[in-house]
C-alpha cells in the first residue's frame, strides 16, 4: 500500500508528462469546410449546381440563382447535422475530466481531473464524481452510482483492497469490489483510493475508443435516391444529345438544336428529388419534435419507420428509473402496497417509520430516497416523522453485515437511544436471532417478493441505554419488524407502448446489465414477448453465428456488459434486421451508433448518449418511441406518393419538350417553362404529400422488407401510367389547337395551362394508395386547400400580367379554352381513380409478403 504522502508533484509531473492526461486524444475531426467538400460530391447536389451553371451560361440568372438557392439550402442543412455528430469524443471527454482532490506530498490540492496521473492518491467522498480508474485502500459506508457504465441506478458497495479481495482488474457492476470507475458518483460515505488507469486505459476510455472506430450506419433511402438521380441524369443526357443531334440534322438551326437539347435535358433532370427529400427530412424533424423528440440525423426518420428489431434498456427507458417502495409485509405474512390503499395501517407505519430512520437524512441512495418519499406520503402525523431527533451514531455497510444501523436520541437530557436496522434481509434475521422456523418463513416470503422483481430489505429495531457505543450491531437485542419491496416502476405508457410495437411487427427485446430474476419480472410487466433469457454470462460462450441464431427467439438479456449490447445489435444486423436501439449511459453509446436507429434519452441520458444516436427522446418516455415510429412510417408512406407524383410529372413534361422535334412543330417549352414547372409547382405540390396525415393501417402492418426500394417497379409503372395518361390528354389538346390555326403564342398558353390543370388532378390521384379518391378528400390537409389557391394564383399572375406573359411567350386565353383545360384535368382525374383498383394490391405487394410474419410476431407475443 503506498504511504498517505501520494505522489511528489516532481513525480506527478513525470508521469503527466509520460502517459499523458487524463482524457481522451482529440479525435480527427472533420471540419466544416472538410465536410463541404465530402457533401459536393454528392450526385444529387453536383445536379443542382451544374444544373445553376447551364443557366447562368444561358443568361437566365433567376433560373440559376433558384437553384443555387436549394443547393445551398442542401449543404447547410448537411454540414449542421454532420458536424453535431463529431461532438461525440468531445462530450466523452467533458465527462471523464471532473475535480479532483488528490493526496501529493503529503497534502491535499484540488486539481483539474485531467491532471490526474497513475499512482495518485485521491479522496472520494459523497457527491463526488470519481476522476479515474483506482483501487479502493481505504473506505467507510462506501456506496457508488456505477449507471453511466453499467446502466443501473442502484448503488453497489465498495470494499477496501486487501488480499481478500486482489487488486486485480475488475469490470464495472457488482457489491463488494476494492474498484472505483471514471465517471460514476459517490453516493454514499467516503474513501481513499489510489489511480490504476487514466485516459484512454479507463473503462469508459475503452468504451470512448471503441465508439470512435464505429461508423454510422449510412440511411438507405438517401442511397437509393442517388442510384435513381444518377439514372435519371445518364438517361437524360443520352436522350438531350440525340435531341441536339436529330433537331440540327433535321432543321439546321444548331442554336435553336442545343436550347432545344436543354430543354429536353432540363425536363428529365430530376433536380426536385434532393429538394422534396430534403423537405421532407426537415418536416419530419419537425413533426417529430412535436411529439418531444428530437432528430438528429433527419434521414434517420423513415429509417426508424421500417425498424423490425428494437432493442430497449430497462433502467430509466422501460422504467421510471426511480425506487419507490411498493410493497410492506410484516413477519406475520400480512402485506400493505401503498399504491392499492390510501390509509396505512399502524404496524405498516413503524415498519416506514424505523426504514426511514435507517436512512441517511439527506440521502443520495434511491432506495432511501424511496424511504424518504413513503414517509411524506403517509406518516403526515409528526411523531413518526422525529424532526428534533439526533442522529448519534451510525454502523456502515461492511461485507460481513449487509445492514445499516443507525442510533437516534429522541431527548438530549437521557441516555436512552432509538435503533433502527435495514439490509438484506439475511443480515437483518441474522441481528435479530431468528430461529430456524421464522428463516424458513422468511425465505419464503423473499422468494415470493423477488419473483414480482423487487429488490427486498429487511427492517428491523431496538433500544440502547448508555452512552458507550457497542462495537458491532450484534450485541444490540433487536425486534424483527418486516420487509420492504422496492421497484423501479414501469413508464404509465410503456405497456400500450409494447403492445402497439407488437402490432407493428416490431419485436422488442430488453438489454440490461440487471440480475435475471428482475429482468424477467419487468419484462412480463411490460407486455414483452416469451421468449429466451440470455444473460451475459451465456451470451460471452457464444461465438458470432451462435448468437446470430440465439437472438432470434431471444427477448431478455440479462447482466450484459457494454461490449456485448454492441454484440446483439451486430447480431442482429447480421440476421437482415433493421435495429432501433435505446439507452441513456455511456455504456450505451457504441450500441447506439452502431444501431441503424440509436435512440437516447434527453432527461438522465449522457451527452455521449445523446450525441451517438439519432434519436432523442425529450420527455425519456418509451410511449414516445411509438410516436416516432407512426410518424417514420408517415413520413415513409407520404414520400412515396410525392415521388410518384414527381416521376409521373416528368412523362408529360419530357414528352412535351420531345414531340415539337419529332414531329417538327414549333417549340413548346422553353428552358424556363421546364424550370417554372419543376422548381416552383413541383415542390410545393410535394409538400401536400408531406401534409398527408397517416394511413389507417400504419401501425397494424409489418415493417417493410429492409431490402425493399424506394423505387419499386409497381411505383414506377404506376407513376408511367400517370404520366402517360396525363401526354395523351395534353399532347392531343396541343396537336387539336394547332390544326384549328391558333396563333403559337396562344397554343403554348393553353397546353402549358392544361398541363398545370392535369398536374394538379395528378396530386389527387397520389394523396393516398389504398382509400378511395372521396374517402381522401374527407381526411383534412390545409397544404392542400393553400397549394392550390397558390396554383391558381401563380397561373393566372403568369397569364395576366403583361410582364409575365411576355417573359414566358404566352397569348391569351378565353372561357372556353379555361374550360377545356379544366376538363382535361377531370378527364385524367377519373381514368386515373378507374385504374387504382387494378393496381392498389401490386403497389402494396410488399405489405402482402410481410404480414406471415406479422400475424406469427403478434401470436406469439399473446401466446395464442
């Protein structure tokens, strides 16, 4: 053991010097301006700019600075959400840098935690947050709050090292370990311990370590939508060339060939994916926002959408992650539960009275809290509350006696002292003599109390007269008062919550670092499915494919480590699930960053947890994550739609800007027509689509297959059936007024405004796959009613003003050509609601494939 003196400072700054300080290295951060650079290569975003530069090139600076605009509105958003993510390491190493008073050269200094060095003396007492790894060589009552790393709030004891114990290494968790950990709390009395590791070495600077090796898991939709664009942009530049080629062998006007080509090219450019995605995302954070969780990554909301797995956390996720005292059961088996009856029972009032007494008076242990918390609830008659008894003498917990004994004088004029005594309940029926029979009985009860999930103490009092202090609680004669039953309850929303998942064809399975026995009682509480119990123990002998295996009919895993919650989540991924994962501690952080859903709670969560996910949840409450996952499948459902709408557009919109050079008519539509038409009507009618409230059945479908696209070929042939109807309407109203022999002027003005008509009957075709055109009317969308008054007032500014006009080469229209107009968008509306039927099942063909799967999930979380 070193001597009381610590470290000379020559000696403490060596070692600073040499190994370092005690924090985590500065990671390699991307910067703003690296990120910038990674986001420009990006498919989508390069359309946009270049698609900026060919106007700019061809003098239409509004068109240009119109797409500048949303690129630019792109990259800002990505580089604000990319750069909070690189704030991982740097919350990591907030926490593991606290004060710390240290013992050097004989004296104690209060030091920064970061110049902590191996071999330091520190001094550890109530409240403080330890700053490093040691060993414990001396303590008294000891008690620390070990959840950051381990994920449970209740306390463990601490013992002082001797040959006992070993100094060997030892993992966070567990009554009656010499170790103290970086970044956990003394809850309870006091200790001198001496620095094993610092930095990195530590066990959360192993878990720091390990979370900056991981990469997030990229979002899928945003891969497919690149794939699409980058299809998109190869066809159309093909078909523009051919274009320019065809117009100048054709006609021999080569200028007018390559406005044509860009025309023609403009009208395929799918420029409007990034913006609607980009809309979409950030709606969606919004809307979720509503319901108290935060988005951090916005495109992983229609990922959380399509979750098949999600992994929870016990403490403070399905729990209150609070002890509250839910049981009391004297020795003759009688049994109060406060929160079943108002009134409590006198004998039940001096069995809460003395485990009170028991109890520190400011106490930073939960289960005395809980002590704390009963009395104020009930014993409102002030002689069972004391408040001018003094607190003489306490006895710790020591390894041989799991019990708290506190001595209290109720008048400072006698010697004669009140005892109260609470513990495991072995220690206590050891204090009080018990014979064999009442053991016996007493057991029973334990058992029978442990199997509901609660943790048990026994209480117990006596009576000491004198002023000399016996050594030990044994030579006091104490009375045997009962047991008290602690839980840490169950969120109000947890159990609606479970069930709706299972609903859902989401299977929820709890991860958590508590015994088994209580993990299994919470788990049946929360309405989890049966299934196996895997604690860490069976979970460390498994290889890789034997875990992959075991976690499919798995639902409980039990006294898990950090590295191995990143294990089941890998396990999982590897089996093609889509994995949500939540929790609030550090030990959680890789999990959740290695999850395609990390999910954090706001309230008790750490930065570090917060920073790794995706997800925060507010308000820490599990009813939440239901929320978040209807709105992901929302957001998912309304998405699809708008992208129909956007691939249905282009038809008629390409087949516009072709047919003038096939057939040798004048030019239909200019660069800046396809440029009105896709950058100002086509994302704002997308966000009607965005609007959409949810489906009926959008929580009582599976999720989709994770390998499904975005871009299935139903949606596609349903989006070219669109487009192909709304041509032929169009293109035979252009072909009718040119033979009538209206002027080009007026021809244009009335084809483009047919085609605007048409476009809007085709954002009432898309409003929903399933329901009838009447039964989405009813649902109510106020984007709806403002996007079109917003239409009709663009088109008519457009047509009536002489300014606009001229700009966009129109001439004027009459009541009759209005008519015509209106009737060609009707004319789609129905042939368009005549075909839906046919194709509803083909465009949910992939709920169809999915629901086996749901219907066994559902029979099996009800065990029917």
């Amino acid at each position: 053991m070193k001597p009381l003196s610590g470290l000379s400072e020559a000696e403490a700054a060596a070692r600073l010097l040499a190994e370092g300080h005690n924090e985590l290295p500065q990671p390699d951060r991307r910067t703003p301006f690296r990120i910038v650079v990674e986001v420009l290569r990006e498919p989508m975003l390069a359309l946009l700019l270049v698609g900026g530069l060919v106007y700019l090139a061809l003098g239409d600076l509004k068109e240009a600075i119109i797409l500048a605009a949303f690129a630019t509105m792109s990259i800002a958003i990505t580089v604000v959400q990319e750069t909070r993510t690189e704030r991982v390491l740097e919350a990591l190493r907030d926490l593991t840098s606290p004060r710390a008073l240290v013992i050097r050269d004989g004296e104690r200094r209060r030091i920064a935690g970061r110049d902590v060095v191996r071999g330091d003396l520190i001094v550890l007492s109530e409240g403080d947050r330890v700053p490093a790894d040691a060993v414990v060589l001396q303590c008294s009552d000891l008690q620390v709050d070990e959840s950051t790393l381990t994920g449970e709030s209740v306390p463990v004891r601490k013992v002082a090292w001797d040959d006992r114990t070993g100094s060997g290494p030892h993992r966070p968790g567990g009554d009656d370990l010499p170790q103290v950990f970086s970044g956990s709390l003394v809850v309870r009395g006091s200790a001198l311990a001496e620095v094993t590791a610092i930095g990195t070495q530590s066990e959360i600077g192993k878990i720091g370590q390990s979370l900056a090796t991981l990469e997030t898991e990229p979002p899928r939709l945003q891969a497919q939508t690149r794939h699409v664009v980058t299809l998109f942009a190869v066809l159309g530049g093909g078909v523009s060339l051919l274009a320019v080629l065809l117009y100048g062998l054709m006609r021999g006007g080569w200028l007018d060939a390559v406005l044509a080509g860009i025309a023609l090219g403009m009208s395929m450019l799918p420029e409007e994916f990034p913006v609607v995605l980009t809309v979409f995302m950030a709606m969606g954070a919004w809307r979720i926002s509503l319901a108290r969780v935060l988005t951090r990554r916005a495109a992983a909301i229609e990922t959380l959408g399509s979750a098949t797995v999600l992994c929870t956390d016990k403490t403070g996720t399905l729990t209150e992650n609070r002890m509250t005292i839910v049981e009391l059961r004297l020795k003759d088996e009688t049994i109060f539960r406060p929160a079943h009856s108002e009134e409590m029972p006198i004998a039940f009032r001096t069995l809460s009275e003395f485990g009170l007494l028991a109890s520190a008076p400011e106490p930073y242990d939960p289960m005395e809290r809980a002590f704390h918390v009963l009395a104020c609830e009930r014993l409102t008659v002030a002689s069972y509350q004391h408040p001018n008894w003094k607190l003489v003498h306490a006895y710790g917990l020591r390894p041989d006696l799991l019990a708290v004994t506190h001595i209290w004088q109720a008048d400072s004029s006698r010697q004669e002292y009140v005892v109260a005594a609470k513990g495991a309940p072995e220690a206590i029926a050891g204090l009080c003599k018990l014979s064999a029979t009442d053991r016996t009985a007493l057991t029973q009860s334990i058992d029978a109390m442990a199997a509901n999930g609660l943790r048990v103490l026994g209480v117990a009092r006596a009576t000491h007269i004198g002023s000399t202090w016996p050594t030990s609680p044994h030579e006091l004669t104490f009375e045997f008062l009962g047991l008290v039953g602690l839980a840490d309850p169950l969120r109000p929303s947890v159990i609606e919550a479970v069930r709706e998942c299972q609903s859902a064809g989401i299977k929820a399975v709890m991860i958590t670092g508590d015994y088994p026995a209580t993990a299994k009682a919470i788990a049946h509480q929360a309405g989890l499915a049966r299934g196996e119990l895997i604690t860490g123990a069976e979970l460390g002998k498994l290889s890789e494919a034997e875990l992959a295996t075991q976690v499919e009919t798995a639902s409980v895993f039990a006294r898990i480590m950090p590295e191995q919650k990143l294990r089941i989540v890998n396990a999982y991924k590897d089996n093609g699930e889509v994995v949500a994962m939540t929790g609030d501690g550090v030990n959680d952080a890789p999990s959740l960053k290695a999850a395609h859903i990390g999910i954090a709670m706001g309230g008790r969560g750490t930065d570090v947890a917060r920073e790794a996910s995706a997800i925060v949840l507010l308000d820490d409450d599990f009813g939440s994550i239901v929320k978040a996952i209807r709105l992901g499948r929302r957001i998912y459902d309304n998405l699809r739609k708008a992208m129909s709408f956007i691939l249905a557009v282009h038809v008629p919109i390409a087949g516009l800007a072709l047919l003038p050079l096939l057939f040798g008519t004048p030019l239909l539509l200019g660069p800046i027509h396809i440029a009105f038409l896709e950058m100002v009507i086509d994302p704002v009618c997308s966000l009607v689509f965005e609007a959409e409230t949810e489906e009926e059945d959008v929580m009582h479908r599976p999720p989709r297959a994770p390998d499904e696209p975005l871009f299935s070929w139903a949606l596609i042939g349903w989006s070219v059936l669109q487009g192909t109807v709304a041509f032929v309407l169009v293109a035979a109203i252009y072909v009718m007024a040119l033979r009538s022999g209206m002027p080009v002027p007026e021809v244009r003005a009335l084809t483009f405004f047919s085609l605007v008509v048409v476009i809007v009957s085709l954002i009432l075709v898309n409003r929903s796959f399933s329901p009838s055109l009447l039964t989405a009317f009813r649902r109510q969308n106020r984007t709806l009613a403002a996007v079109l008054a917003a239409v009709a007032a663009i088109s008519a500014l457009t047509l009536l003003w002489p300014a606009a006009s001229k700009l966009f080469a129109f001439g004027p229209l009459h009541a009759d050509d209005i008519a015509l107009t209106l009737g060609a968008g009707l004319m789609a509306l129905i042939i368009l609601e005549m075909f839906k039927p046919v194709l509803r099942p083909r465009l949910q063909s992939w709920n169809r494939k999915m629901q086996p799967l749901a219907l066994d999930q559902t029979r099996k979380s009800t065990g029917r």
